[in-house]
C-alpha cells in the first residue's frame, strides 16, 4: 500500500484523534515510512524459520503448590465488623 493510498481521516477517525491539516499530512508521511518498512520486511526469506510468539523463551516462575497451614475461622473473623454463624455479614449490594 503506498502512502498515498492511506485514508489519514479514516485512521484518525478511527483511533479517535481530531488532527489538524498538518497533523493529518504528518501522520500521512509516518504511516507511509511504516508501511514501507513492512514492504522491505517481507522481501525477506523466512521459510525456514520457525513461527514464533516471543523473541525470548518465556518461562513463569512459580512456587510450587503444597497445603500450608492458614488462618483458623476465628482469626479470619476477628477484625470483621458484623458476622453470624461463622461467616462474613456485608451490606445488601442488589435489590
């Protein structure tokens, strides 16, 4: 797509910007620089590399999951300002 061809108004419109006429024909120049950047991109052979979604191998680091000991149902109530039959009382939120 050459830049040209690029609806400034519409993207703008789009992304929800009101650009002034410089702004329109400044926005118009860098998406034309961009999409030139991707034509160059795709010159590139890429058959033999594999599909990718992250540049770096990502791993999540998390604890393992074991039973630990936790709050018996007095300390959890303790600081509650009402509570009946062992549970939490909170305002009415729906009617």
């Amino acid at each position: 797509m050459a830049a040209t061809e690029i609806d400034v108004k519409y993207v703008a419109h789009l992304a929800r910007l009101a650009l002034s006429p410089a702004e329109e024909q400044k926005l118009g120049e860098q998406l034309g620089h961009i999409l030139g950047y991707i034509e160059k991109l795709r010159e590139l052979d890429v058959a033999h590399v594999e599909p990718t979604a992250h540049a770096v191998p990502m791993v999540n680091i998390t604890r393992a999951d074991e039973v630990r000991p936790s709050l018996s149902q007095a300390e959890a109530l303790r600081n509650a300002p009402r509570q009946a039959n062992g549970l939490f009382i909170v305002p009415k939120v729906v009617e």
